[in-house]
C-alpha cells in the first residue's frame, strides 16, 4: 500500500518536474523564435512563388518566360536549404540531405538538372506554398499563447493602474486580478508545452519534406 502510494507520489514529482522545466530549457525559446519566423517566411515564399511562377507561365510564348522559370526554380532550392538550416539550427532537427553525393567531374548544368530531376525539388516547392497557411497557424497559436500568459501574469499591474476595472458583468478585483497572476503560472508552461509540441511536427515536417528519402534517391539514381 506505502510502495504504491510512493510510486504514484514519485511519479507526480517527476511529472511535475519536467512540466515545469520547460521554462528553463534554452530549446523552448528557439521553438518559439522558429514558430514567430513561420509567419513572415511563408508570406515572402508565397509572394515570390505565385508572382515568379505566374510570370513565367504567361511569358513562355515568347521565350523569355524560360529563363525566368528556371531563375524562380533555382531560387526554390535555394529558399528550401534556408529552410533546413533554419530547421537544424533552431529545432535541432536531424535533416537528411537534399540530395546524393554529387560525382565531381560533373558539370555545372548537369548538377542542375540532376536537381531537376530530384523528388526533393518538388516536395520543397509544396513546402515552400504550405509554409503560408502554416505560419498563420503557428503565429495565430504563439501569439494567443503569449498574449494570455503576459497578461495573466500582469494582472496585478492592470488592476492597481485602473487600466481595466470589468469584464462584462464581472468586477475585476484585487482577488480576481492575484488568481489570475497565479493561473499564468501554470498556464504559461502549458503554453511553452504546447508551442514545443508545434515546433517538433513543425521540425518533422521540414525533415519529411526537404530531405531526400531511401525512395527517393532510389528514384533519381535511376533515373540518372
């Protein structure tokens, strides 16, 4: 009966523990900082993308669309190993490489194409479009996270301003306005929880996405 009451007590501490840890890990802030970065990225990607892409397409009938076409493609790649080293730096995310071990007696155009032809290519101008809708999510979720807990943690402050004095038909008091300073406690670590959670299938993705897999490097070996 003891043995199991001090097992249930250990455990709960040790939950406890790694609840309230999140705080002081230096990966939580990068986490963070990865998903404030989504937002912004992804609008830049999606600008340059659609308006690259669209004047590429219309220009084709007189041949200069070619070349642009091929300006926007190596500029894709170019935003997809940002996007990696972005992913490695602040995630700490084991990326697998974009592509083979290039044969160095290749030529710069046959390099190209081998690009061309790589399934990574194309996976990272998806990712490079979902980024947009992504970076509305994450940067919707990071700032309500963070909105709430500052100002639950503020409350105190507002109150004895006189800056808010109801919400609705409650009276903010000095009781509400200390239970609400002790409830950004917990429900900032559950917000840095919850924002880690979104940075690591946000890590998974980019993996997914902007690495070559067994499949695909099967694919393009055969190809070449």
């Amino acid at each position: 009966m003891f043995e199991r009451i001090n097992t249930a007590l250990g455990s709960a501490q040790r939950y406890a523990g790694e609840f309230v840890s999140v705080a002081f890990r230096r990966q939580t802030y990068l986490n963070i900082l990865y998903l404030l970065f989504t937002f912004p990225l992804g609008t830049a990607y999606f600008v340059f993308l659609v308006t690259g892409l669209s004047l590429g397409f219309h220009l084709l009938g007189i041949w200069i669309g070619i070349p642009v076409l091929i300006l926007v493609f190596l500029a894709w790649w170019e935003m997809a190993s940002f996007e990696r080293q972005l992913a490695i730096l602040l995630l700490n995310v084991d990326m697998p490489p974009m592509s083979r071990d290039q044969v160095k007696a290749e030529s710069m155009l046959d390099r190209w194409i081998d690009k061309f032809k790589n399934p990574v290519a194309w996976k990272a101008l998806l990712f490079l479009f979902m980024k947009f809708p992504l970076g509305i999510f994450s940067l919707s979720i990071a700032v309500v996270m963070i909105t709430l807990t500052v100002f639950l943690l503020l409350s105190p402050l507002i109150y004895y301003s006189g800056y808010v004095s109801t919400f609705g038909t409650l009276r903010y008091t000095s009781g509400l306005s200390l239970l609400a300073f002790i409830s950004g406690i917990p429900a900032g670590l559950l917000s840095m929880h919850i924002m880690n959670l979104l940075a690591r299938v946000s890590g998974r993705f980019a993996a997914l996405m902007l690495g070559i897999s067994p499949k695909d490097e099967n694919v393009t070996a055969g190809e070449r």
